[in-house]
C-alpha cells in the first residue's frame, strides 16, 4: 500500500513563506513527484513537479518564488513557498507518478493541506 502524507499548509500574510513536506511510504519506485494545487470553484493545477533525475519544472505563476526538492533516502519531497500572494490561496496535494511492486505504474495522491494567504 502506497501512502502520501502532507503537512505544511497554514494561514500566512501576503509576502510570506511556507514549506510543504510530502512523505511517501510504501514499497515502489519514483517516476516523477508533483506539487499540485486547487482553488476554490478552479480546476486543479500543476505547480511544480520533479523526475527521479532531479529535475525541475514550475508553472509560470509560481517561478522564481517556489522551489521543490526532494529527500530520495526519506522518500520525501518539498515545496518551499516564498513571496506568497492572496492567489495562492488553495488545497495543496502531493502527486507521485510511481511504479509499485506488485500494481505497476500509477499516479497517487496525498490528502491535500490547506494553504491561505491573506493580503
């Protein structure tokens, strides 16, 4: 059984920073991780997102003020949030695209933890 958990999120002022950690456990392999997010009444998007290599893609909203990285020995991955602004407001999930012994390839995700920003 594959597991995401996120933590993280909060209540912050616009110009803030946050962390987000994901830790996965189970027993597989990483393809990619991915921070995605979504708002309330919008479509959930891609915001940042990491291969088994390193490396590294943003969407264009958040380049230059998020940076995600990753843990390979915890199975781990981040999302440092600097310079938030009220638009971030939203549920943020961790999403690995993982191949798991026994079920193969697949996309799994975290529960999702609230980020808002106030301006």
């Amino acid at each position: 059984q594959v597991q995401l958990v996120e933590s993280g999120g909060g209540l912050v002022q616009s110009g803030g920073s946050l962390r987000l950690s994901c830790a996965a456990s189970g027993d597989f392999s990483i393809y990619s991780m991915n921070w995605c997010r979504q708002a309330p009444g919008k479509q959930r998007e891609l915001v940042a997102s990491i291969t088994s290599g390193g490396m590294t893609n943003y969407a264009d909203s958040v380049k230059g003020r998020f940076t995600i990285s990753r843990d390979n020995d915890k199975n781990a991955v981040y999302l440092q949030m600097n310079s938030l602004k009220p638009e971030d407001t939203a549920v943020y999930y961790c999403n690995g695209h993982l191949v798991v012994r026994g079920l193969g390839e697949g996309d799994y995700w975290g529960q999702g933890t609230q980020v808002t920003v106030s301006s």
